[in-house]
C-alpha cells in the first residue's frame, strides 16, 4: 500500500518534470476581411468567365488569373500573419527567458564574487589562526623547555639531598650498629667473667641478661653469633687478637667476643683463641 502511495505522488512530478514550458498564446488575427476578399475576387472571376463566348480572349485570362491569384493571397494572408505573430511572440518569449537566464547568471557571478571574498577571507583568517597557533606551539615547546631545565635541576638538587641523607643515615647506622655491638661485647664478657666465677645463680642471670639483650638486637636485625670450638681455624670466618699470628692447622678452641651479622651481612667476625 506504502508502495502504491509513494507511485501515486511520485508520478505528478515526473509528469511535470517532462511538460514543456507552455507556449505564450496565440495572436488572433481578424480572419473575415480576408476570406469577404477572397470571395469577392474569386466571384469576380467566375463573373469573368460566364463572359467568355466562344474563344477567351488574353484580357479575360488574366484576369482570371489575377483574381484567382488575389482570391488565394487573401485565403493563406491571415494564416502567414499568425505565424509571423506567433513566431515573434516566441521569439519574444525566448529573449524574455534568456535575459531571465541572463539574470540569473549574473546573480550566480554576483554569488561567486562573494564566496571569493568570503574564501579571501577565510584564508587570511586561516593564514592568521595558522600563525597564531605555530607562536603557541613555540612558547609551549619554550615552556617544555624550560620546566624540562628546572625539573633536572630540581632532581640534581634532589638526588644530591637524598645521597647526603642516605650517607648520614648510613653513618648513623655504623654508628649505632658500632654501639649496640660494644654494648652486646659488654655483656658477652660479663657473662663469661660470671661463668669463671662458678656462681649458678650469678651465671643463670647474666645468660639470661645477654639473652633478653641479643632478642632485643635482633628485632633490629643484629643477629650474635659464636664460633664452633674444634674447627679448623678459616681467616675468611674467624678473627685473632693483633697480638696473636695463626698458624696452619690449627683449631678454634674458644669465642672471645662474638661475630655479628646485620640482616644476613656479617659486620664482624667472632674473635677466637686458637691452640
């Protein structure tokens, strides 16, 4: 139904599409004068010709002729008048439509004339924005620049801060490993001067006392160790008095002071008596 609708509509415009453009009318011309001419000539030739007895003279044929000849002239006259009437008014017509079209032509070059000033403009605002845009895509590549230049010195600056805060908690940690080491030295040597006494109860305490204090260094990661007595004495494990040269094959047969390690990393060596 949709199909037939659209058909429907559709074919109203492709019938006007096709017509032509109409005609301008037709001019009349007045047609009795010439046919009331026509039969007055053609009568005045029948006229002619019941006066000819016997053989026609030469003046009765031609007039004759000329009467049939006028009486013909004035039949195809009014129609030759219409269509040289017509003819003009086409032509008329035509050079109407013409100065038309030429009027609309010189509305489109009107048309045109203004788009390309229009497009003068556009291009020289293009031209404009174009500029515009390089100066702003200098003055960034500029900014970039130099944020660039002060983020590299600010990170100089900054990497040489944490390289001096790195090296004081760096000394800070020597220097309290250093001192939680002598502090656990203190007491290693306590506890042995109290197993030399042979006293249980002061021996039970101190062993206690060094025990609570190597837990707590070892919470820090400062892990004591000892020595294991009878091993072969190893320079790269073991560590001897100044005053004291090692011999080859000899054996570890007392810690002095214990070896400590910091998170996995031995920081001393134990301190051994050899044979």
């Amino acid at each position: 139904m949709s199909d037939e609708t659209e058909t429907a509509q559709s074919a109203p415009k492709r019938k006007s599409a096709k017509n032509p453009q109409p005609l301008p009318l037709p001019v009349a011309v007045p047609k009795w004068p010439f046919f009331l001419s026509d039969i007055i000539f053609i009568g005045l030739g029948f006229w002619i010709s019941t006066l000819i007895q016997g053989e026609p003279e030469s003046w009765q044929i031609i007039s004759i002729v000329v009467c049939a000849v006028f009486g013909t002239s004035f039949a195809v006259a009014p129609y030759y008048f219409e269509y040289r009437a017509e003819a003009k008014a086409v032509e008329i017509a035509q050079l109407t439509s013409v100065a038309k079209e030429v009027n609309k032509m010189e509305n489109v070059a009107a048309q045109i004339c203004e788009a390309t000033e229009n497009w003068e403009a556009v291009q020289e605002q293009s031209t404009q924005t174009a500029k515009l845009a390089e100066e702003i895509a200098q003055g960034i590549a500029a900014s970039v620049k130099e944020h660039d230049a002060f983020m590299a010195q600010a990170g100089n600056e900054e990497v040489g801060a944490l390289k001096l805060e790195v090296e004081k908690l760096r000394r800070a940690e020597v220097d309290w490993v250093n001192t939680l080491v002598a502090t656990l030295d203190l007491v290693y040597r306590l506890e042995r001067s109290a197993v030399a006494s042979g006293k249980e109860q002061f021996i039970r305490t101190m062993g206690q006392f060094q025990g609570q204090c190597r837990d707590t260094a070892r919470r820090v990661g400062l892990v004591a160790f000892e020595a294991e007595n009878g091993v072969p004495f190893d320079s790269d494990q073991h560590a001897l008095p100044p005053e004291d040269s090692p011999k080859e094959g000899v054996k570890v047969v007392e810690t002095r002071l214990p070896g400590f390690r910091l998170q996995g990393k031995v920081v001393r060596k134990p301190l051994v008596a050899v044979e």
